[in-house]
C-alpha cells in the first residue's frame, strides 16, 4: 500500500492517494478522504443495496473495534475478515479502537489495559488481546492500541501516563504486527497522544516519527460523542500543529471524531488527510438534514440555507411570522414569473435578507447555533406541510424522491425510513464536501470553500 | 365476464382457472397498477414499509401495499396528505394502494371503543377527547388518502364471540356499507370493497354475501377471520364464503398471511391478503424460508456462513450470511431492513410460484410440494388435508414429489 502526496510542506493542505492496496488492487482513494463510519460492521441505516444508491464509489469504511468486538469469535472461525464477514468485502476497511459517535467512558483504563464498550458490556483489552482481534478482523489498515483518555480537563499526571502507556502499547502492536503472517497486508498507524499539553505532543510524536509506520492517527483531544462537534478550532489549533510538525510530512494522518464542517476545514489546512463520518451520523440521530454550503460558486444555494437561519432565530420571532420559509414562497412562485439570470441573484439576495435579520441574536448557545447553521431539524413541526426536497440543489435519492414533509411524518411516528432517508441525504452531502475539498486544494481555493462553509459561522 | 366501462376504477380478469380445486390467476387492474393476483399485499401502517424504500420494494415485484386508515389519518392527517396529492405522491409509491377502514384498530388497538348504530365511538389516545368514527367519516379519509382500495366500515366483533351480537354486527355492516357507498366521493378513481361477516355461523356468512352481491360493489373482502378461531372453523368459512361470492370479483381475505395459509386460501379461491407477520417478524430477526422458519438470533447460526435461503435471490441473501445477521438482529436497524426485504421477497415469490403454477395447470402439485418441504415428515395437520381435499388436492403422505 502506497501514501502519495502533492506536497509534504509542514502543516500545509496537502492532496493524496492511497494505492496499490494489496487486498484490493484496482481501487485508489484520495485525500483528503471520508471515511464511512460503520457501527457492528454496517453503515447505520444502509443496507448495501440502499448505500449502492448513496455511491456506487468505493468509500473507504471505518470500523471502530468498540462495536464489532462481538464478533471475533465469529470472524476468527470465518477466517476472511471483517470486510467480507459483513458483506462489504470491496470496500477498503480502517479499524479504530473507540466509536466515534458516542462518549467514552472515562476513568476506566488500568495500567496494562484499556476498556472499550461494545454491546455486551465493558471489555478490557491489552495489546495482545487487541492484536488477536485485528488477525481475526484483517482490515487494510488498523491503528496500534492506545490509551486516549484524554480532554482539555485532563492533568497533566493522567497525560503522562496516556503517552507512556500508548508508547508502551505501540511498540508491543508493532512487533506483533510484523511477526504477523495475515497482516502482511494490512497497514499499521502509530497514535499521537499527549492531550492538550505541548511538551507532552512533543514527546509523543518524537518518539513514533522513527517508526516504520504507513501513518499516524492524533488521538487524545476529546473523548468521542457528539460534544465534539463544540470544540473550536482555537481550541486544538495549537495542539494540532505541535503533533504534527515532529511527524515526517509524507505520511498518512488520520484524526477521528464528528467535528463540524467549519473545523473540518481548518484541520485540512493544517495537513490531516482523513476523517470519519461521525459527523453526519450525528445529525442523522437528531432528525437533522445538513444544508451548509458545501461547494464554492454554487450560486444555486439550497433553499434549505434559509430555513436553517429561520430556524436560527428565537423561537418569539418565528411565531410572530406565518408560514415563515422564504423557500415556500419562491416555490409557489410561477416559474415563468422568474427571469432566468435573476434567479441565481434571487437565491443570493434571500441570503444575504436572512443573514441580516438574524444578526443581533446572541442568545443561544454555541453548540446549538452551530447545529442550526449546518442542518435544519426535520422534527419541527413547520416542516409538516412542506412538500419541498430537502436542499433543491442535492442530487441525491432523497431529494429528488421525497419531501420535508414526508420525512418529518417518519420521524414523528419513529419509522424507520425516516433516518434512512436523512443518511443517504446527509452521507451524499458530506462525501460531496470533501469533493469540493479535494478540488479547492487541487486549484488553490480553500481559503474560498472555507468562506463559504463557514459564512453562516459569522451569524452572532 | 362484464364488460368494462371507463368509469369502474377496477377491472378484474380471470386468466387461468385451475381445474382441480378453486384457484384462479387473475388480473385486476386499479388506477395505479395492473395487478397480478393472487397476490399479497404487505403493511405499511403508516406510509412506509419497515425502512424500505419505494423502490426497493418495486425492486421486490411488490404490486400493492396496505396503509392503515386510523393510523394515516391520525398522523400525518387526512389534511396534509390531501395537500400532497394523496399517499401515493406523500410517500411516493407509484403502485397500487389499499387502505382499511380504521374500524378493525380501534377496537382492537383502543380499550374504550364503543360501537352504535352511528358508529364506532372512542377515547382518542393523544388527547383523551370522544371521537367518532362514522361510515362517512371513514370513507372521508380514505378519499383524502386515495388508496385505489378502499374498505367499507364494518361492526367488528371478535372472531369468537357468539350470539345475537354477530348477527347483529353482520346486519349493522351492511346498512354501513349503503352509508360508505352514499359518501364515496371518488368512484372513478377509487373501489369500495364491502366486507363479508358473520363469525363463524353458516348461515349468517350466507345471509351477509346476499345482501352484499346486491349492491354495486368490484369486489369484496372477507372479515371476521383470523382472530383466533379454530383453523377448522377458519377454512370452512373461506370455503363458505367463496362458494358464495359472484366469480367474477376480486375475493380479499383479511389479515392473513402465513405461507401455508395463503396456499391453502389460494386453493379455496381466494385473491387476495395482507399481513403484518412477514416485516414484523423481520424485527425480532425470524426469516422465512420453504423449510420454515429461522430465528437468526439463535446461537446455532453464530457461525452459519450460509445466506438465509440459497434459493433465495433478494439482496440479502446475495451478500449476506446468517452469521454476520446473528450479530446484529434486533440491534441494528439495518438487519431489520435486510430480513425484511428478505421476508417480503419470500412472500412475493411465493404467490409468482402459485400464479405460474395455475396457469400452467400445476397447482395441485406445486401445493403438494409446498407442503412436503414444510412438514419435512408429512405429518400434515388434520385441517390442511381437509380443507385440501375439499377443492380436490389431495396430500398424500408418501407423495413422491416431496423429496425435497
Ligand atoms: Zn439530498
Ligand atoms: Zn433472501
């Protein structure tokens, strides 16, 4: 398996492939990349005959150990690993240790063990342990084991000893994993820990660089769950490039959790090559629809946009307006009452209409601000007559087949095509993200994307 | 056969009778769909079917779904999905439809039901106010939802109640019936079936199909059935009943679904049947297959790397193993979505294989195979190879056609 870069210049934007994977030769994956975050082995809410109708491309997936370690025995007996164990055998398989998409337990590492939490109940793993586990499971790439335990609140005792048990961890991974004969394939990455102490950053990645590893994932900046997506990007900035700039550049890095789009964008600036999708599970989970901008020049904005600043405003304010959404008047519009070169105008102009009447709100929190500038929340109730897709500008199955409406009827009755629908919305919006990534870095343009993505941030 | 005028919203055509026992193989064309039956039509209370997208099912050969009427017309209402343009484009299901009349769930879901001559009174359970539904009310709402089926109001009574109740609800249903049809807004588009009741008293099944063959109706449905009756008593009063009824209309056998059933009920003539067991099973992990039934969640299949079925070709049986499924039925919603599009495939192959099999004249051999490979040691129950041997199909317990 081959990591090649455009550019290895310190904390920069960088694009990449992944090739000449030895399981699946043919395929090639480009960073910066999504990875699909799968839970027991599938992506939640798609069956691969529905995530055929997502993408027919094949999307690397992420599969945190957390929520397969149940299978082991099943997977050992099976003997072709995981990948095929789930019926997702073309699909280039990463195995983390914690799930992303939920909080961590915390406090309950040992010294020789870490704890992680599937279905059944607490599991301790050592490196030997984890190791058996990654033989049985043979993903084409795995991290070494680690002990993450770490926030903005930790000591820096409790950092300490993350680094040195992790290094600890590592060294014990490594050696397995090159004695091993059924992870010849498989590529192995060395974990950055350190929380949020500079020297501690410092030594953790000092010590892997020398290592013979494809790549590092950085670990220890938060404890998993949806509060990710609330950390700034200020908040780990420095952190982040401490981690990386004692890395050798050429390589791959990996950093997980479902931070929002905004920070997303700023983490590639600083040259980390791949995420999972917790991000848009989460929403997913909370009946949300991303409609941030995901695209630069994309004048058609989604009408969506203005409903999600609507949803922005306080509560008095939407009840003193009828029927408020701006989309349902210009829907109701004629068409043949639209001159065509106003119509791109038309959508700008909403725009900016809305982004003024909600300056001066400063009265909600961070985190659920932000969720409303991203995504508009299909369980509230103005959505039950709106017969509109979800962005009009999305291709994606949900929008060209089925309404708000519709789909604030499934979450009302708790049906489950409900998140089915918002999964193939939100992974379809998402993946067309980090599109628009790649192409921004390939034609010099982030700095335009960013603007873009976080235009609604400035909305305080 | 009647001549077809362009106002009826149904056409129903014969097109293979077989000449042993009562099956027929029919084609029953509706607004949104030709319809091959007999067919079976799986539920989707409430505008969706388990997680399964529209196409998936179309994908599946599913021809016509189920919506319920009391739960549609709670949520989302009758008046949103009238604003929509009707359940189809709500849920966008471009095939055919079919709603009940609400009745059924409101006795059975709500406690306080009460039945009167105006109609079925009840506590709403969202905010504990009286509703009433009407026979106009209900035909009310199944206008705005635009099924291109639609059921009458019936007096539901318990399939084992006795006495002067049953004759009193089969009575009550058709006086209901003339109300449904007086406030049909929508003849042209959608078909009122009228539901035959009685319980399970000879001689009031018959005094129902009388009165109701009277009335210009395309079809109509068996009621009071299923509900915990004798299968003695079941397939008596379906043979009853279809001996009765014109031969020329569409006969609907309500809540039944079970696989030896629909054969056996195919065999007495019937064309038609909805059933909530095939998806709702899928959620407790069970599949359905020609031997029977697999409960995935069962340690046995931990280590199981077979498909459900190898003789299935749904989506999931062409990817996925029994092992892999153990581990997550009933966890992830995923493995809901997987049995069910498997369930249903089963389902819907199983009804092709009985209307090829009556066109080409094999029914009764495809009905004795079907069982041998359920009941592996052909101990048969009793009420099977009675009610067989009562259109002709005779099980023998050394066929050798079951070597399967
Ligand atoms: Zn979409
Ligand atoms: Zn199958």
């Amino acid at each position: 398996m081959k990591f090649i870069l455009s550019s290895v210049a310190s904390c920069s934007n960088r694009i990449g492939y992944i090739k000449d994977i030895e399981r699946l030769p043919g395929l090639m994956l480009e960073t910066p990349m999504l990875l699909l975050y799968a839970k027991g082995g599938s992506i939640p809410h798609l069956t691969y005959e529905v995530l055929q109708m997502v993408t027919k491309d094949k999307q690397p997936l992420h599969i945190p150990i957390s929520t397969v370690a149940h299978c082991h025995e099943a997977v050992t007996a099976f003997r072709k690993g995981i990948a095929d164990f789930t019926g997702l055998k073309e699909y280039f398989t990463f195995c983390s240790i914690h799930d992303p998409a939920v909080a961590t337990p915390y406090g309950f590492n040992d010294k020789n063990t870490i704890s992680i939490w599937p279905r059944n109940g607490r599991k301790q793993l050592d490196p030997d342990k984890y190791m058996d586990m990654i033989e049985a499971f043979q993903p084409d790439m795995y991290q070494a084991l680690c002990d993450g335990d770490t926030d903005l609140k930790s000591s820096k005792k409790r950092i300490h000893k993350s680094i040195d048990k992790s290094l600890m961890f590592f060294e014990k991974c490594l050696e397995r994993h090159e004695k091993s004969e059924v992870l010849k394939k498989s590529a192995i990455l060395g974990v950055v820990e350190g929380g949020y102490s500079i020297e501690g950053r410092e030594k953790s990645a000092k010590y892997l660089a020398d290592f013979p590893v494809f790549g590092y994932v950085i670990d220890g900046l938060h404890k998993n769950g949806p509060d990710v997506e609330n950390l700034t990007f200020e908040d780990v900035r420095e952190i982040l490039e401490e981690s990386l700039k004692h890395l050798p550049n050429e390589k791959f890095r990996i950093l997980h959790g479902c931070w929002n789009p905004g920070t997303v964008l700023s983490m590639v600036e600083l040259g980390i090559d791949a995420f999972d999708s917790s991000y848009p599970y989460t929403v997913t989970e909370r009946g949300g629809a991303l409609i941030f901008q995901n695209c630069i020049n994309n004048l058609n904005i989604p009408s969506s946009a203005t409903d999600a600043l609507n949803a922005a405003e306080p509560v008095t304010d939407i009840e003193l307006k009828p029927e408020t959404s701006i989309s349902a008047q210009s829907s109701s519009e004629p068409p043949e009452k639209k001159k065509i070169s106003t119509q791109e105008a038309s959508h700008a102009e909403e725009d900016k209409y809305v982004v003024s009447k909600t300056q001066g709100h400063t009265t909600e929190s961070q985190s659920s601000r932000l969720n409303k500038i991203y995504e508009l929340s299909l369980l509230d109730e103005k959505y039950a007559e709106d017969f509109t897709p979800l962005s009009r500008s999305c291709s994606c199955l949900t929008c060209q087949k089925h309404t708000r409406a519709y789909i604030h009827h499934l979450l009302q009755t708790h049906e489950l095509l409900g998140p089915v629908l918002l999964t193939i919305h939100n992974l379809h919006h998402y993946m067309e993200f980090f599109k628009s990534i790649r192409e921004a870095i390939k034609s010099n343009s982030l700095e335009s994307l960013k603007r873009c993505v976080n235009e609604r941030n400035d909305v305080s | 056969m009647p001549v077809i005028g362009k106002k009826t919203a149904l056409r129903f055509q014969i097109k293979a009778k077989c000449k042993v026992s009562k099956a027929r193989s029919s084609s029953m064309g509706v607004i949104h769909h030709e319809v091959d039956t007999p067919v079976f039509m799986p539920v989707g209370t409430q505008g969706t079917l388990k997680g399964l997208l529209p196409d998936q099912l179309e994908a599946l050969g599913c021809q016509i779904m189920l919506g319920n009427t009391y739960h549609l017309g709670t949520r989302p209402g009758p008046s949103v999905i009238m604003k929509a343009g009707g359940l189809h484009k709500f849920m966008n299901w471009n095939r055919a439809l079919l709603t009940d009349s609400g009745g059924f769930q409101m006795v059975s879901l709500l406690k306080l039901a009460e039945i009167t001559e105006e109609g079925v009174k009840f506590q709403s359970p969202y905010n504990g106010s009286e509703v009433m539904l009407t026979p106009e009310r209900s035909i009310e709402i199944q206008n705005s939802i635009g099924a291109d089926i639609i059921m009458q109001l019936d007096d539901v009574v318990r399939t084992t109640t006795t006495g002067p109740r049953v004759e009193e609800a089969m009575l009550r249903t058709t006086r209901w019936l003339d109300r449904c049809l007086g406030a049909h807004q929508n003849a042209a588009t959608q078909s009122i079936f009228p539901i035959v009741q009685g319980g399970l008293s000879k001689a009031l099944r018959t005094e129902s199909v009388k009165q109701l063959i009277q009335r210009d109706v395309p079809g109509f449905a068996i009621g009071g059935l299923s509900g915990g009756e004798s299968k003695n008593d079941f397939w008596k009063m379906v043979h009853l009943t279809t001996d009765l009824l014109p031969e020329d209309k569409p006969r609907y056998l309500m809540g039944v679904g079970f696989a030896v059933d629909l054969v056996v009920c195919c065999a007495l003539g019937v064309d038609m049947f909805d059933c909530v067991f095939p998806t709702r099973t899928a959620r407790f992990g069970c599949a359905l297959t020609c031997s029977g039934q697999l409960n995935l969640k069962q340690k046995k299949y931990a280590k199981d790397f077979q498909p459900i079925d190898e003789g299935c070709d749904c989506s999931t049986c062409e990817r996925y193993t029994r092992a892999y499924l153990h581990t997550i039925v009933t966890v992830e919603p995923v493995a809901c979505h997987l049995l069910s599009v498997h369930n249903i495939a089963y389902q819907l192959r199983l009804m092709l294989s009985i209307r090829e099999s009556i066109e080409q004249q094999r029914f009764p051999e495809f009905v004795c195979k079907f069982m041998a490979n359920i009941y592996t040691n052909k101990e048969y129950p009793q009420w099977i190879v009675d009610a067989l041997a009562a259109v002709n199909i005779h099980l023998d317990p050394a066929d050798p056609t079951a070597e399967n």
